[in-house]
C-alpha cells in the first residue's frame, strides 16, 4: 500500500482510491485495505484518524503486517470499487498540534537544560512527556515552556524529508533513530532535527500555544502534563469556570480565593476538633453508662445498635474492656440491611474472641476475624440482631 497521501499532504483531507481487499482479521473484525490512502495509522506516539470511506465509518487504522487495516463496523465495501476516503479533520489537526508541541516542549528540555524525554504519551484531554530526571524546578518548567512558545510565535516552517542512513550524519539528531530504512526527518530549521512518522502541520505558528499544566513521579521520572493549540482554551475556559463558582461560592474576588479557602480550612479544621472532643465526651458518659449498669458478679455487655459505624463500636469496646477488664462484649450494629459485630474482652478475660467471631460469621453470610482479645465483621442479612444474639447464646 502507498503512504505517500498522508505523508506528501497531511491537509488532504478528502481523496479518491480504490478497495483492494475487504477481509476479517484474526478478531473477526472487519476491516478494507486501500491503494492510497489519507488515513494515518496508529504509530510514534500519536493515535489513528477516523473517519468515512463512503460514508462507511472507519473506527480505527492500523499499520499490521506492512498493510494498513481501516476497521469497518459493516462489510459495505467491495474489491476494485473506487472510494471517496474522508478523514475527520478536527481530531488530525488536533493531534498534529500536540504531536507537535511535544516536538518542542522535548526540544526546549534539551536545548536548556540537557533534560532528554524517555517517552510520550497523547491522550484525548492531555498530554504527557516523561523527562529523564528525578526533579524539575519552577523556574526550569517557565523557561522550558517560554522557549517552546518563542518558536511557536517566530513562526518556523516544520519541513519533512525522507533520508538513507549514510546521510543521517548531516543532520544534528535529537535522538537516534530506530530504522535503518525509510527514514523520514521532521526539521524546525536550527532548533530540532527529529525521526518521525507522524503527522505535522507546516508550520510551528499552526501549533497555537503550549501550556504545561502540571508534574509528577512518575517510576523515577518527572511526567510534565501540558496541552496545545484549542486544548489550551478548552483548558482555560474549564478552570475559569471553576473559579467563577468557586468565587461566588466564597463571596470574595479571584486574587482573594486563596485566602478564603485557607480561612474556610482553618475554620473546618477547628469544627472537626471540637465536634471530636464532643464525640469523645459522649463516648466517655457512654462508657460510663455501660460498666454501671453491670450486674454483679457478671462479665458479659452485649448491645444492640442502630445506625452506629464499626469504627465507633470499635472505639467504645476498647475504651469498655480497659475500664472493665474482667468483661467480655458482644456489640451488634444494624445498619441498612447489614450487621456489623464487634467483640472484645478485658485482660481479666480469657475469652478467644477470634474463635466466637468465626463462630458468628456463618450465621450472617459474613466475613471478618481478629484476635483473641479482639474481633470485628459483618454481613448482609435479613435477621435482627436481637435474632443473632438468641442464636449466640445458642453456642
């Protein structure tokens, strides 16, 4: 199959060709084979066109085998028919100005910093580069992107040309190449000299803008996140939206934002404290209530709670057995359709709290364990637990 449409002319949007094969692959999935054509298939980092052949829908483009697959959803097509192949031009264009954007971002790493680029990645929201470094400064991440923008606004011309690899040696290279045959140079004159396969407009000013948005950790690496071109205003109108309502949710203006929003935190910080104090002041008089109301001469405390969350019960049973340290406890939560247990027993008790919790779990289709000073579990179950207890006294 020939290349050379979406190589020669990434703007060729529309052209006419000819079915050569209509076959299922290995997937049972339909696909057409052309003489020609302006799909571009997955490959370097950037994703497949999609499109129409005859207003049969192309989902995906694949390069396999030395073919290029254009997956159809129906066989609609025949061998030798003459075609009108349509690609969907909003997507190639947006991937050809991030695709190329990387170009620059990893050209401005280099070019400053000596920073190279392990890999790339182009998602349908972002874009990534991984850098082959543990740390990048702020400082480095402005001056990296104002280069990148610099080349953008001079308005460079991006040239492609197809070398051997004699003459590779002319050309100062990014990065080695990883074929030896059919090389294909994408050239911004004086700034980077780069093998690539994928498609680019003819022009850095095409590109737009570029904006790194964020970093992070990455298995060692540094992942700069960034958008180009439209990307950048879908990103600018998102977070300006964002901080429209964040602003009128604050009652305070956008440079104010931040300092509202440390208030509100300092303030929910506060609240949390004290409605903790005020939780374990109930836990305590809760405590307190319980252990009172003992017999004498008895060690079992079995409860039954409504709407009450394992972490609370657990709580409450540690705070019991350390004031009560002869007692064993059976607390049960019913809590919409589900009944959570939790046993414990004082260091005056023998008890093995790990062998009734397994005892009990059976009874309710649940799962847990513990140890034997303390257990915990649950399970769905259309019984009470005032019914559990009964078949708990049962053992």
């Amino acid at each position: 199959m020939k290349r050379k449409l979406f190589y020669a002319d990434v703007y060729l949007q529309r052209d006419m060709t000819k079915v050569v094969n209509v076959a299922k692959d290995e997937l049972e999935k339909w696909y057409v084979t052309l003489e020609e054509t302006v799909f571009f298939p997955t490959g370097g980092g950037q994703p497949h066109d999609i499109g129409k052949i005859n207003e049969v829908v192309v989902f995906d483009v694949e390069e396999i085998d030395g073919e290029i697959r254009h997956y159809i959803a129906e066989p609609l097509l025949e061998v030798g028919e003459a075609v009108e192949m349509e690609i969907n031009w909003q997507r190639r264009f947006d991937f050809m100005q991030q695709h190329t954007g990387q170009h620059l971002l990893t050209a401005s790493f280099v070019e400053l910093y000596g920073i190279q680029t392990t890999s790339f990645h182009l998602g349908k929201e972002l874009v990534t580069i991984d850098l082959d470094v543990k740390k990048v400064t702020d400082e480095q991440l402005l001056e990296v992107e104002k280069r990148a923008n610099q080349i953008i606004l001079e308005n460079r011309p991006i040239e492609t040309k197809w070398v051997n690899k004699e003459e590779l040696a002319t050309y100062p290279l990014r990065k080695k190449v990883a074929v030896e045959e059919d090389i294909r140079l994408v050239i911004i004159p004086d700034f980077d000299y780069n093998g690539c396969g994928g498609t680019h407009p003819s022009s850095t000013g095409q590109i737009g803008t570029l904006k790194i948005l964020d970093t992070e950790m990455q298995k060692g690496h540094v992942r700069v996140h960034f958008v180009c071109g439209n990307r950048v205003l879908d990103q600018l109108h998102r977070k300006q939206k964002t901080l429209q309502e964040v602003t009128h949710l604050l009652s305070a203006s956008e440079d104010g934002v931040v300092n509202s929003v440390k208030v509100l935190l300092d303030n929910g910080k506060k609240h949390e404290k004290t409605l903790d104090e005020a939780q374990q002041q109930l836990l305590n008089y809760e405590v307190k209530e319980i252990v009172g109301d003992m017999k004498e001469g008895t060690t079992s405390i079995e409860r039954v709670f409504q709407q009450r969350s394992i972490q609370q019960l657990q709580k409450l049973a540690r705070l019991i057995v350390t004031e009560a340290t002869t007692s064993q406890l059976i607390f049960i939560a019913e809590n919409d359709g589900l009944l959570q247990i939790v046993l414990a027993r004082g260091t005056d008790n023998q008890t093995n709290m790990k062998q009734l919790i397994a005892q009990i779990l059976p009874l309710i289709n649940g799962k847990g364990g513990g140890s034997e000073t303390f257990a915990q579990g649950g399970g769905a179950t259309d019984q009470t637990g005032e019914q559990l207890l009964e078949k708990i006294h049962a053992f």
